[in-house]
C-alpha cells in the first residue's frame, strides 16, 4: 500500500507531503523540578485520524492537552503541531497558533451571561470576522451540533448534552485543523455521551482531526479507534485501528480492566484532587 502510494506520488512528479499533524518528541513536562508529569513522550498523529487518550486520573492526560494547547512548555523535547515548532512561538504568536485548535473540556465553560448564539458568535469576534460571516456561520454552526431550537437560550437553561454541544460548535467555528476534548463526556448521562461522540465521529469524518481524553473504557472499545494509554505519565500502548479494522481488543481490555482496579483502589482524597480541574490554572508559563 504504502509503496504504491509512493510511487504515484513520484509518478506525478509531486513533493512528498507529510500527512502528520502532531508529533511528540521525546517530550517531558516537570511542574515541580525533578518530579515529571509526562516523561518521554513519544508519538505522531496523521491529519484526519480519530485517537483516544486513555490513563487513570493523574497519569499526565490533561498535560498532554495542555502541551498541544501550549498552555505550558515542555521541560524537554519537541512538539510539532500543524507545522508549528510550539518551543518556537513566540508569545504573540500563541493566539493565533490556538485559532487552528478547537478544544473543549468536561465542564463547558461557556460565557453564562450570553445566549448560545453569542456564545458561539463570540469566538468568531475574536479572529474579527466580519459581522456577515458571523451571522452566516453561527446558525450555520448551531444546526450542525443539533441546537438551532435553542440559540436565544442560557447555558443554564440547557441541559448537560446540550451545553457541550455549544462548547463543540464554539470550538469548530473557526474551522480548526485538530479538535482537543479533555474528558468531553464526563459530566454525562449514556445518552448524552452517545450523542456527543456520534457528533466528535461526525466531525472527525469531514476532516477534522480529533483527540479525545476519557475514562469511559465501554465507550472506547466500542468505538475500535486509535487508543494511547498513559500510566504515570508515559506512554504504555499505543494501539492503531489500521484502515478502520479494530486494534487487539483483548490486549487493550486488559489493560483497561487494571486501569479501572487502580482506580477503584484510589482514596478519597487522591480523588479529590483529580478533580479539581488543572485547566482553571490558565496562566501561560511565560
Ligand atoms: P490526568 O489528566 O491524567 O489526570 P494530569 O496531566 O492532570 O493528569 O496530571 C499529571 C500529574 O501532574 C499529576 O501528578 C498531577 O498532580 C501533576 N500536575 C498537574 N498539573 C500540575 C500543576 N499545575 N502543578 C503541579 N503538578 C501538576
Ligand atoms: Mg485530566
């Protein structure tokens, strides 16, 4: 397969193009000196690809997501995300590096003062598009994510499913290249999880490449995608679900079956601590 491909591409006299759109390399992330988060992280995802990243709380997840957000800087190593060196931004290149990345977390964080209209127009505010595109793109953006019935309504008259599909069509307006989701369904119900991933998969199939953090081990063995597993903040298995085929289930059972005792085994507080949400710390370690 891969040898045809090359030799049509040559045939055509074309430039080899690389289809990676993130790469790890041999990445570290120390918030404290000598205690690393992540530790040797090593991986590329291909444009279009659909991946999980799957560890027990505290494994390093989150700090994966951050690094891709350039939220932090790695301690160590390289990250290259859309043909970006993120060691090389400069800071008042950040913001516009982020436009081509959608990110959405568990607890939404929508504005709760604006409609779901505004919610999503604001984002286009941002790049400064133009008063036409916004009110082109935002009913346009509300229809895909199911909410055309709710745009004149608050976050908090919506329910869970609802308010993270504003979070969604707020992180698709801009058209990104790469979709980030940190534990997207964790606030929800079997059927509003459901509907969020059959969105993410919808999204992922018109290009979008899409990484998603999660503790929902059904979810992802039923869905036969890509599955990264972080324990201790390495990376453990890295399972390809090549040409659509499922990876080795029963290996990644396995290992999801260990994850989910260790978790059980946890204390209160170790839970405790999981849960206060990392991303509320937004400052950009300048
Ligand atoms: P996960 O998302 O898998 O639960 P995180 O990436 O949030 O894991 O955390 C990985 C490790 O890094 C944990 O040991 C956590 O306590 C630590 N950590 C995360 N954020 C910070 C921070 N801002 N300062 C210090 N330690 C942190
Ligand atoms: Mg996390």
């Amino acid at each position: 397969m891969a040898r045809l491909a090359e030799k049509t591409t040559s045939s055509e006299n074309q430039p080899a193009v690389s289809n990676t759109v993130i790469s790890f390399n041999d990445v570290a992330k120390e918030y404290d000196k000598g205690i690393p988060a992540v530790n040797h992280i090593n991986f590329q995802i291909e444009r279009g690809e659909f991946v999980f990243i799957v560890g027990e709380s505290g494994s390093g997840k989150s700090t994966l997501i951050k690094l891709m957000l350039r939220e932090i800087k790695p301690t160590k190593g390289k990250i290259i995300i859309n043909g970006r060196d993120l060691n090389k931004l400069k800071k008042w290149q950040i913001a516009k590096y982020r436009r081509k990345i959608g990110v959405v977390f568990q607890n939404y964080r929508l504005l709760t003062d604006r409609t779901v209209y505004e919610n999503v127009a604001f984002a286009q505010r941002v790049i400064e598009a133009s008063p036409e595109q916004i009110k082109k793109a935002t009913p346009r953006m509300l229809a895909q994510v199911g909410l055309s019935a709710k745009t004149k309504s608050f976050p908090g008259e919506l329910s869970g499913g609802e308010q993270q599909r504003v979070a969604i069509a707020r992180a698709l307006i801009n058209n990104p290249v790469i979709l980030l989701a940190d534990e997207p369904t964790g606030n929800l119900d079997q059927k509003n999880t459901d509907e969020i991933m059959n969105l993410l998969l919808d999204i992922n199939k018109h290009g979008t490449t899409v990484i998603i953090v999660t503790h929902d081990h059904e979810m992802v063995k039923r869905l036969k995608k890509r599955v990264i597993t972080v324990r201790n903040g390495f990376i453990v298995s890295d399972h390809k679900a090549a040409d659509g085929k499922a990876p080795d289930l029963d290996d990644i059972e396995e290992e999801i079956r260990r994850e989910a005792e260790e978790e059980d085994n946890k204390s209160g507080d170790e839970m405790a601590i999981d849960y206060i949400d990392v991303f509320d710390n937004n400052d950009y370690d300048e």
